[in-house]
C-alpha cells in the first residue's frame, strides 16, 4: 500500500515516480515466488498483473535515458542521450565548476546552468521537471479521485466545493474548523 502511496504524492518529478514505479514494480516481483507458493490457484493472475504493469508503464521504461539524464547529468552516458543534447553533456561533464556541485539536488542544480551556454539542456530539464506539473491535469486527477470516491452522491455543487479543498498543498484541519465554530451545521 506504501508504493501505492507514493505514486499518487503531488509535486513530484518524473524521476521520482520513475524511481517509485521501478521500486514497485522490484518489490512486485520479490513477492511472486511467495505468492505462487502459498496461492498456487493465482499464479495466472499474478502473472497477468505483472503483464499489465509492463504494458501500462511501457513509457515510463522508453524515458529511462533521458531520466538518468535529469537525475544524475554528471554520469549520464553522453552516447544514449539525443544527439542534440550530446555536444552540451560534453561540455557539461568537462566542467570543473560543475563537477564540484555533483551534490546538488536535480532542480537545484540544473539552475546553475547558464542559458547562453547551455540552451538545449536547460530547456530539457524544464520539460523534465514540469513534465507532470500541469495545473490542468493536477486538477483533473483531483476532480478523478474525489468522483471516484463518492461517486452518486456527489453533485457539481459539492464537486465545485471538494476541488479547492484537494487541489490545495495547504493540509486543512477540518475537524479543528468544526469544533471552533460556535454552531456548526450537521447533515441529517
């Protein structure tokens, strides 16, 4: 259920779910040969999900390169990034200044790149670091999991109410809000 957990965190780079997918889907595996000995009648199953899992998150293993790129620029392998990135990693790699700031955080340190000198890669890393950052799809996966949670009895209005209160990064304390109001109004 943790893994899970970590799929569904806000604010989170491509490299970090890449990283939660790959670590869910290793722990997925560790668990196979116990399963199909204590429930030999699901090993079907269980092979069909480890399937399904290949297939749904076929992407995620095509942009492998181009994460090692965004997570660690430094030890990349110049020769399986695109080749319009290559002559930039190279110089990049060569650098003294930059080498000295391997410790940086993904973000942190792709900040350190001047525009003039390194167009392409800067501009990679902001393709990388926004690539699920959209307020459009952050919000049409809010709106998905407050439907899919109580999905008859919501109506638009309390849909219009819910979307502010999930899309927020502010962590609300409702049961406090309650017990402060003088007369708090309680459904039927």
């Amino acid at each position: 259920m943790e893994a899970l957990a970590n799929f569904q965190l806000s604010c989170q780079t491509a490299s970090d779910l890449y990283a939660h997918m790959i670590a869910f889907r290793r722990k997925l595996e560790l668990d196979v040969p116990a399963c199909e000995k204590i429930f030999p009648k699901y090993r079907a199953d269980i092979e069909t999900l480890l399937q399904q899992f290949s297939e749904r998150f076929q992407d995620f293993y095509a942009i492998q390169p181009r994460v090692a790129l965004f997570t660690a620029p430094l030890s990349a392998t110049v020769s399986e990034q695109p080749p319009e990135l290559q002559l930039e990693l190279c110089e990049l790699q060569s650098n003294p200044f930059f080498q000295s700031q391997r410790n940086e955080k993904e973000i942190s340190f792709w900040r350190l790149l001047p525009e003039s000198r390194f167009p392409l890669l800067r501009d990679f890393s902001l393709s990388m670091a926004s690539m699920f950052g959209s307020t459009c799809e952050s919000s049409f996966s809010t709106m998905k999991h407050i439907k899919s949670k109580e999905r008859n009895r919501l109506t638009d209005e309390t849909l219009f109410q819910l979307m502010p209160i999930g899309s927020t990064k502010i962590d609300t304390d409702i049961q406090n809000i309650v017990q402060q109001q003088a007369r708090p109004q309680v459904s039927h």
